[in-house]
C-alpha cells in the first residue's frame, strides 16, 4: 500500500504540473530534521549553470566539517565558467578549506570564516574587468549565498546560519550580517524550501499527506520520529519538488547524512542505514 500511495501522489503530482506559474527560479533545497538519535540533513544534488542552461545531478551539498557537524551552502554557491560550466569561485571549496584548519567551537572562527569569504570573493573580482562581474541578485535582495551549519552537543542540536550579501558596483558591496544561531527541534527547510510550502498551500491535498502532515510544527514529535521517518519525508519532498516546481531546479536526486548523538557523521541511505562514499 505505501508504494501504491507514493505512486498516486506522484500522478496527483503530475497532474497539477499546468497550474504552476513560471517563476525562473533555481537552486538547493536542503531539509533538516531532528530525530531521537541527533539530526537527519539532506540535500538535493543539482547544479544549475543559468548561462548554459546544463544541469548536473551528482553535486554532493552536505559537507562534514568535523565528527558532530555538517554544512550546505543555498543560492549562489559559484561562478560557473560560461562556456565550460566549470565553477570558479567556489563556495564549498574556501569554507572546507577553512574548516579544515578552524576550530569551529573556537570564539574565533566566524569573524574569521566571513574574513575568509571576503578576500577570496574580493580576489575572484579583481581577476576580472568590471563588466565581466556577476550581476546582482535583485530579485532575491542582493543575496549571494547562505551557509548553514548542523552541530550536535550532548543531546541537543543547533543551527548556525548567516548569509552574504553582494552589489555590483565599480566598489563591490559585500555585506555579512551576524550568526544566526538556534536549537533545532522542529524539521527546517533551507534553499527553497519557501517555494516548496508555498506550492503545497496551493496544493492542500498533498500537505494533507500523512508522510507529510506529521512533520507539521504543530503535529511533529522528536521521539516518535526515526532516521527512516525524517528520510522518507525529505523523498517525498524532493520528488514533489522536482516535478512540481521544475523551475526551482532541484533534483530528486539526494544526500542524506546523520549527525548521531552517540554515533557522529554518518552517511545514510534512503532506508536511513549507514553507507559508506
């Protein structure tokens, strides 16, 4: 029977594709949720060139920073070579490099991460001439991209999240407002996780769906959801967002890692068991 529903919700899914309204959009989605054992992260695998207009399904988002905590990066992870599609300024790459030689517990390591940024993205720009700087984000209020961190400690989870602002300008504006930082304890939704709530209050018979409707705020409880509960509602979405919000440009295709309070990073698949990459 669930892999009957999983179907119907599929062709209810197809169905629907008409009333969509075009929005241009693209980007991650990255889905959070707390479990008794620590905190299940997933990530959608898609890279969107929007000079070329190629995809590529296989970019691993969530990265290990250390044994308790992960991060992914939303929005403009990179500048990607027009022609070749290749990234150039990579976010993933400058904020691995500086984990790997940060203490991120350290009082240090955020000034010191948005200093990083700064030079690397001010480096990236006088390597080219001023017509040949990535516009501005106008539609999204200037936004360049944001960095979210998971981190476990005892028995509890928290967020940390800030995001980078970029103009265009012959001086290039580059704004990083404070550390976000809060405990997790309800599913959290990154990227474009606003397109995909927006689409299901369109949609109410899928938001209805009881593999979605328990991880409601008001329904979801920490200790009656597993690793392969939090799994299965990230599927599901990344399949309702793939087809039913095709211009957000996020693959069904996933990552899923969990951050256990005994156990640490691990890898895990879409039975929510451990897996080696």
């Amino acid at each position: 029977m669930p892999g009957r529903k999983f179907a119907a919700l599929t062709v209810l899914i197809l169905a629907l594709l008409n009333t969509a309204g075009a929005q241009g959009l693209h980007g991650t989605l990255v889905i959070a949720v707390p479990v008794s054992q620590g905190l299940v992260a997933c990530a959608d695998k898609r890279l969107f060139n929007d000079s070329t207009g190629k995809t590529d399904d296989t970019f691993v988002k969530i990265r290990k920073v250390n044994k308790n905590t992960l991060f992914v990066a939303t929005n403009t992870v990179g500048f990607l070579d027009k022609v070749n599609g290749k990234l150039e300024f990579d976010v993933y790459d400058i904020v691995e490099k500086y984990t790997s030689a940060h203490d991120f517990n350290s009082a240090s390591f955020w000034n010191g991460l948005k200093e990083e940024i700064r030079k690397q993205l001010l480096a990236y720009l006088r390597q080219r001439k001023f017509p040949d700087w990535p516009e501005t984000d106008k539609a999204n209020n200037n936004l360049l991209f944001n960095l979210v961190f998971y981190s476990t400690a005892g028995n509890h989870t928290r967020s940390y999240s800030f995001t980078v602002f970029y103009e265009r300008a012959q001086v290039p504006l580059i704004t990083m407002p404070g550390v976000v930082s809060e405990e997790v304890r309800t599913p959290k939704l990154s990227g474009k996780g606003k397109e995909v709530m927006v689409y299901l209050s369109q949609n109410p018979s899928l938001a209805q769906d009881a593999a979605i409707l328990r991880f409601d705020e008001s329904h979801f409880d920490i200790a009656k959801t597993s690793v392969a509960d939090a799994v299965n509602f990230a599927k599901t979405l990344f399949t309702i967002t793939n087809f039913g919000v095709p211009q957000a440009e996020v693959s069904a295709s996933h990552d899923c890692a969990l951050i256990g309070y005994q156990t640490g990073f691990t890898w895990i698949d879409d039975t929510g068991s451990p897996v080696g990459k």
